[in-house]
C-alpha cells in the first residue's frame, strides 16, 4: 500500500515541461540486436542414442523430447507409426494402462507420442522436483510397453470416430486431399481411413516397436532447470536396459508426382457458407541450398499481416478473414501453400488473386523497401523466436533429422539479411508456378462450381474424397 | 531500490508456496499511474534481446448494447487503421519493418494489444500504442473492409465449423437476460448495422488512458521506459470512468435442454452447465481443481468412465468460465459414433452425483495441485506471457502482486471444498443442456 503511494509520488514529480518527443515521426531504433543461436554439444551415450540439453532455468520444470526416425516413410503411410507412438503410454511391463495414467497424472506432468511424415516423437515434461519419475516413466514407456490389445481395439474405435468427424470439417478434408494430389503414392499422401485404422494388428506395432524404436535411431533434447552432467547421467541410468540395434535400410519410396497444368479439386460440402482455398504445388525436400532466402520471398508474398496476399485479399479487397503462404518441407520433398477461407461469393475471386500475386512476384522484382520490411521482418522474427528453448530445441533436431549442415540456424539471419530484389525474384522464378498448380477448394459446388470452371478443369469429390462424375 | 522493495513482498507473499518446495520464481516489476490515469507496469529483464508491449484495456463485449453485438471486436480490428500521425494501415508493416509481430484480441470483459519486438525497438511500440488511445483514426473505407472481414472471421471460425456454435448457445442459455449472453464475435447482423460514428464515441468512452494498462516486459532500463512512457502517453488527456454493467443471474428452476440440429454435426455431444461464479469469488480456484479431477488427463474420472471403461466417448471436458461479474462450469462429451445422447448424459449425471456425494480422494487432490503448479510453471517464461500475466493479475484482482500468488490461492484450498462446491454448484434441478445430435443416421 505504501509502497503505491511512494512511487505514484515519485512520478508526480518528474517534470513535466516541454514534449520531449516528435510524435509526428517514427522514432529512430538504436542498434538492432544480433540473433545468435546457441552453442549446443551432441553427447552420444553408449546406446548410440544422441543427448542434447538446453539449460532453461526461467521455469522449475523440465521438458525431454524423443525424435525417432519412425513416421510415415517408414511405414509406408500405414498409420503404424501413429498407432505405435499413441500406445507407448497406455500399459508397460509393469503398470496397466490406468496405472501408468496414474502415475503421470499424479505428478501433475505429461507424456505423450505422435508420429508424422519423417519422424516419431514422444515428450515428457513435468516438475523439476519430480525428475526421477519422470524419467522412470519415461523410459518405461519406451523401453517396455507391451501394447495391451484392448488398448489398441479402443484407439481403433476412436480413430474410427475421428475419420468421421474429419468428414465433415473443411481443414481436414483440405488437408487430405491436398496431401494425395501433391505426393501421390507417395506416403506423405496417405491419410488414416476406415481401411487403414481396421488393418492394424498388435503384431505389426510390437514388430514396428522392435524395428525403429532403438537408441540408435533417436535424439533427445533436454530443456529445462538442469544441469547437463547430472540430466545425462540420469538418462543414462534410466535408459540403461535399451539396447540398439541396427535398423534396416529404407526402403525406396515412389516419388512424388509431377505436377503438369492447372486443376481445381473441389470438395462438395454442401453446408459449407465459406470456401477453403489452398493453392498448392510441390517444393523441394528440407535441406534444399536455398530455404533461408526462399523465407524472405516467401514472406513476401504471404507472411504475416504485412505480406502481400493478406494486404491484397483482407486488406484491400475484405475477401477474407486471414490469407498466407508457406513452404513446407520434408525429408523427400514438400509442398507449398497459399491459403485463405472466402465467402461463396467471392471464392473465384480470392483464387485468382493468389494467383495474381504469385505471377506478379515471378514477372516484378520486389520494390527495395518492401523488401528490406521483409529482411527485417524474417531476421526480427528469428531473433525473437530464440527466446522460446523448446524452439531452439526442436531446430537442433531437425539439423539432425534432415541432414542439414551443423552451422545452419548460425548462419541463418545473415542468409536471410543479404536476399536482393534480383535474387528473390530467381527464388519465385525456380519454386513458383502459376500453371502448374493445384486449387484444393472445400465448399458448397452447387454455388462456386461454374465460377471455378472459369479458373481451370475442375475435378469434384465427395466428402469421402471420391470422385464424383 | 523500488524493485529491491518489491521483491521483498513478493517473497512474503509466496512464502506459503515455499514450505512445498515451490521454485516457481516470483516476476518482480515497478508500477505507478500516470497523472492521467494510465496504469504502467514495467518488468525488466534482460535474459533475451527482446521486448514485449501490452495494452490492456478494460471493454468488452459485455460492455456492448444488445442490438450491437460484436462491436467491441470490430472496433478492435479498427485500432489497427492508423493515427493522426500514422497513415492508414502502416500500423502492421511499422512493425513487421522493425522485425517485430502484433495481435490483439477481444474477450468478454477486456481487449487488449500487444507487439513482440527486437529490444532496440521499445519506443516504435510506445509510439504506436499512445498515437492510437490519443487520437486513433478510422475512416469509411476501413469500417467498410473491416465489417467484410469480420463476418469472414465468424464465418471461419463458428458458422463453418463443427460445433462452432457451441459456446455461443451454451453462453445464451446461462447468462439469459445478461451482457454475457452474446459472445465477443457477435452477430452478422449487428455487425452489419454498426456506424462509424459509434466507432468513434466508443473509442472515446473505453480507449481512455484511465481505462487501460500499459505493461513492458523485457530488456530495456526501467528509467529509459518511464521516460518514453511519460513523453509518449503523458499528454494523452483523462477521461471519464466508464459505467460497468451489473450481471446478475438467475439460475434456471428446472433443467433446461436446448437442441441445436446442424447439418455439419459429425458425431453427438453433449454439454450440460451450470451457473458459477465470478473469477475472484473464492469458489473459483476449489472449481478449477474439481474440473481437472473430472477431465483432465487418462486418470479423470469422466476420461476414465466415459473413454475408457464405456467407450462412449471420443473425447470429455469440464471446464469453469468464469469472467469478471459472472461464470459458470461446463462438462462436455463428444460421442463416439452410434452413441445415444440420453447415453451421455446418464454418464455425465452419475459422474457428477459420484463427486457431490462422495467428494475427491487424497488422492486426486494431491495430483490436482501437482497438475496446477506444473502448468503455473511454465506460465511465465516468455516475455509476451509475462506481460500478459501481469496486466491481468493487475486487472483482475486490483493488484499486480497477485501475478505471483495463484499458486498460493490453489494451495489454501482445502480437499473438502471440492465437494462443497460440487454440491453448491452443480445442482441437478438447475442443470443447463446442450445437444447436438448427429444428422444423419451413423454408418453402419
């Protein structure tokens, strides 16, 4: 109480004279400050699993992510991959699935896995104070689940009810079909199906278990308040029953199809009162030579508030709630998006201006003040994204997961910072395509059908992703 | 020597925290009111080269007229146009330009700003932020793309989705007759009849310095920020206290079932909810901890009833919402398919009949706390978050202390008060329903 009264005294006494500031003007930044990504060391235990830990002491907490070789192209875009990293927590050796909940729940902590195009991750992250346990349970977890097949029948069941809950939202029926017209055969293209979930057996997960969850192939990254020595020490004792073992070569996969033309996927969801529009193509794989100055390019076509699909299709035109563009990268390849959901009415409209604008950032080079806003803007961003550890944690896995060279994320602003409007436009030139291209649009086709046909040929599917002749 | 000061009462004030080994760290900071009003929280930490602004300020959608919902929200996208001194729309790439980001929001009771910035870059936000509660601009052309954009928004994020009405029917239901029953995106036709002249008088009601908060959180020198922030805001004139609505509430005499049929519906769910309290009554930390023991994690009681063992259930959810002057608590159970939603809610009422007549164990209460003190930890660690956390323990509880003390609030809860509350809140005759029953017949 006192405490307020002294300083609200305190500032009546600042004087109070003349405006000591222009507010007409922007002010004038001092020296902006370097991102520096920092130093990590890989320490390899003697089960060839990779150790790395980020000292984080702003919370008493500590987070430990597994990474394992072990997603789709590992299994072929079966789900296995999925289904075996969901069940790891659900029954080990010595604790049923309840128990094992128990026990995590009781320590107010987390465990949980997930698989996805490259890779398997399962995390954990709970109280410093409850480290032991954590662990313990963590590597029971990994090291002895037994993948209870009433366990599995349960997955089974609510996957099952996720798929068709899945058929009836826009984002994820964008999503599947946009993965099947990019990669094909290809895994990334697969998505769970009724097929798919019911054709897994508990034979395949304890097999796929065997198979790649070895030391060998996974990293772990450790944040939080700990000391390094002591963490891997603990580690170390912990997964001291995990023996590796080599993993088989991968097997070839199909390559991705190439994209020939301009044609319109449209999904007819009849209550649909918006479209979901993603302009998509294939990209290169994530270690590509050019991916930090394809970000600038990028971001200036389609990041953030400031990039020119949001500024064209909200900001101009009131097309859209948000409008943005990525790249996306895997281990075999990627994909890039222009996104945006659009009223029926102005469906074909906001496509034709994504398109628009890709054209204009192949065919003009960038004006020198745009973008120098999006050097800095990327650069800014980056530094800003190093005060999150568990970011700074998941970059020096995918150094490891996709082959890139060990000073990439050091030398990333810099890249970033020397793009010019000469070598952007090359950048859009070589990865951008207004011809070859397609337009996954979830929407009503009774309404915006002879619209898109304008555009280009368009395919129709039902909500299963059929086609519909 | 103020900071020093502060941390003093920080500790005292979490000494409670320590005699269970508590380590989450207490943020310190300095406070003090402009002559006009403003409230300045200023938290100084140089652990990484950047800055966080936040402006908070005390409006709503509970401060709206009925016949203009969603407005507080659409103005807010209007705070984003420009200034006397800042051209229309230059707002984002003044800050995209500096290597920053930006967003705001709007919520039921309060709306607020905030910019994420490089550190060199502090007095650009302070700028930014005292050009618009000065004299922010709004012309014709930006309501027009505005009202476009925002029926887009309601469109993407509720009238497109699955359930996507469920909160807007659940709040209609419960706070009946109150400024809580519309909720902040409103409704397509109100947005449609909303007139830049009363854009303009409720920026001059609510965008008042003494109805906002200014918090920066990062690397900077306190000195140097009191200094831009009394050359940038202390012109800024006071203006009159804006009126709070009174919410009061009455609870239902008998249950009530609402239905809502939409075509989209892929599975069944169904909520039931209950009139609670406000975010300060003393009940509601003893309610966050009854709706972990029922949803929260594999060991819950409905995840382990409803999931688990039943298999009814795709996913189930208690959850208190509980604003500045009203709140109530939900539990909600999305089906698995082919599951009847009398089945649902059979196993929703016994579930919670169980916990008033029973209570909790030792047991679950023990790993409430440890749940809550895990996600307190982590609450704080990046600049942005501790901005936020601090305007709005300063808001909410009148004292920006209390940004160290919700773990202290959890802890002074007793395993007896979950029941107590159990039975004060969640009464059968007073039950609120929601179903959404699935359109078509499940596949077989």
């Amino acid at each position: 109480m006192s405490f307020r009264i002294l300083l609200t005294s305190a500032v009546a006494l600042l004087p109070f004279v003349a405006p000591a500031v222009d507010r007409t003007k922007q002010p004038t930044p001092g020296a902006a400050p370097t991102a520096a990504f920092p130093d990590f060391k890989v320490r390899t235990l003697a089960s060839g699993l990779r150790v790395i830990v980020i000292p984080d002491d702003r919370s008493p907490t500590v987070t430990l992510r597994l990474q394992l070789k072990a997603g789709s192209t590992v299994d072929g875009g079966s789900g296995l991959s999925g289904f075996t990293a969901s069940l790891l927590n659900r029954g080990t050796a010595k604790l049923d699935a309840a128990a094992f909940a128990k026990a995590i729940d009781s320590i107010g902590a987390q465990l949980n896995g997930g698989a996805s195009a490259d890779s398997m991750s399962v995390s954990t992250s709970g109280l410093t104070k409850f480290t032991d346990r954590l662990l313990e349970l963590f590597a029971d977890a990994l090291v002895n689940p037994v993948f209870p097949a009433d366990e599995l029948a349960k997955e089974q069941k609510r996957s099952l009810s996720s798929i068709a809950a899945g058929k009836k939202q826009p984002g994820t029926l964008a999503g599947n079909l946009m993965g099947r017209v990019i990669f094909g055969e290809h895994p990334y293209g697969k998505f769970s199906t009724e097929d798919s979930v019911k054709a897994v057996t508990r034979d395949a997960i304890v097999a796929f278990h065997k198979t790649w969850i070895v030391p060998n192939n996974a990293s772990l990254v450790i944040v939080g308040d700990v000391e390094p020595d002591a963490i891997v020490a603990k580690v170390e004792k912990a997964f001291a029953a995990w023996e590796s073992r080599p993993t088989p070569p991968l097997a070839p996969l199909p390559p991705p199809p190439k994209m020939s033309g301009l044609t319109v996927h449209l999904v007819d969801r009849p209550e649909s009162v918006q479209s979901s529009i993603i302009v998509c193509q294939p990209a290169p794989a994530r270690n590509f030579p050019d991916l930090p100055e394809v970000n600038v390019m990028n971001s200036t076509l389609g990041g953030g508030f400031s990039g020119r699909l949001f500024q064209n299709l909200r900001e101009k035109h009131g097309y859209t709630y948000g409008s943005s563009c990525a790249f996306n990268y895997y281990a075999q390849g990627g994909y890039f998006q222009a996104t945006a959901d659009a009223r029926n009415e102005v469906t074909a409209p906001a496509i034709k201006e994504i398109l628009n604008e890709i054209g204009r950032i192949r065919t003009e080079p960038i004006p020198a003040e745009e973008l120098e806003l999006q050097r800095q803007y990327n650069v800014g961003n980056y530094l800003l994204s190093l005060e999150s550890a568990s970011r700074v944690a998941g970059r020096v896995q995918d150094i490891e997961l996709y082959g890139l060279p060990a000073d990439f994320y050091k030398t990333y602003a810099t890249r970033m910072s020397a793009v010019t409007p000469d070598s952007a436009q090359k950048l859009a030139q070589k990865y951008l395509s207004t011809e070859n291209t397609a337009i996954v649009v979830v929407g009503k086709a009774e309404t915006v059908k002879p619209e898109l046909e304008k555009i280009g040929k368009v395919v129709v599917y039902d909500t299963e992703l059929n086609v519909v002749k | 020597m103020l900071k020093t000061l502060f941390l003093a009462l920080a500790l005292v004030a979490t000494s409670h925290a320590q005699e269970t080994k508590s380590a989450i760290k207490p943020l310190a900071f300095t406070e003090y009111d402009l002559p006009n009003g403003l409230h300045v929280i200023l938290h100084e930490n140089h652990a990484a080269p950047v800055v966080s602004t936040y402006v908070l300020y005390h409006v709503g959608s509970k401060n709206e007229r009925p016949d203009r919902t969603g407005f507080a929200h659409f103005f807010e996208h209007l705070m984003f146009e420009g200034s006397e001194n800042i051209p229309r729309s230059r707002i984002d790439k003044l800050i995209s330009g500096a290597g920053g980001n930006l967003n705001a929001s709007t919520s039921f009771d309060v709306t607020d700003y905030f910019f994420n910035l490089p550190q060199n870059q502090l007095a650009l936000a302070l700028w930014i932020e005292s050009e618009r509660m000065l004299h922010n601009r709004i012309d014709e052309t930006g309501v027009e793309t505005q009202r476009q954009v925002v029926k887009e928004e309601r469109r993407m994020r509720y009238d497109n989705q699955p359930y996507g009405s469920l909160f807007e029917q659940l709040c209609k239901m419960v706070f009946a007759g109150t400024s809580y029953e519309w909720t902040p995106i409103g409704s397509t036709q109100y947005i449609d009849q909303a007139q830049i002249g009363e854009f303009r008088e409720f920026w001059k009601t609510y965008y008042m310095p003494n109805n906002a908060t200014l918090v920066i959180a990062g690397d900077f020198k306190t000195e140097d920020a009191k200094k831009l922030i009394a050359d940038y805001f202390g012109d800024i004139p006071k203006g009159t206290a804006p009126k709070r609505p009174v919410v009061k509430l009455t609870p239902p005499k008998k249950p009530v079932l609402v239905e809502v049929k939409e075509a989209k519906t892929p599975l069944p769910a169904a909520m039931h909810a209950w009139v609670a309290c406000p975010e300060t009554d003393p009940d509601a930390v003893a309610l966050d901890l009854l709706a972990d023991i029922l949803a929260s994690g594999r060991s819950s009681r409905l995840y382990r009833r409803l999931v688990d063992k039943e298999q009814a259930a795709v996913a189930a959810q208690a959850f208190p919402v509980l604003f500045e002057s009203a709140g109530l608590i939900g539990v909600f159970a999305t089906g698995n398919r082919g599951v009847t939603l009398e089945k649902l809610d059979q196993l929703i009422d016994e579930e919670v009949e169980k916990v008033k007549a029973e209570g909790v164990t030792e047991d679950e209460f023990t790993k409430a706390l440890n749940g809550k003190e895990d996600e307190l930890a982590r609450d704080n660690s990046q600049m942005s978050a501790r901005a936020r956390n601090l305007a709005r323990a300063r808001l909410t509880w009148g004292k920006t202390s209390e940004v160290n003390g919700e773990l202290n609030r959890y802890l002074a809860v007793k395993r007896e008060d979950l029941k107590r509350v159990a039975n004060k809140y969640l009464i059968k005759e007073q039950t609120y329903r929601l179903h959404y029953p699935v359109a078509e017949a499940p596949a077989k």
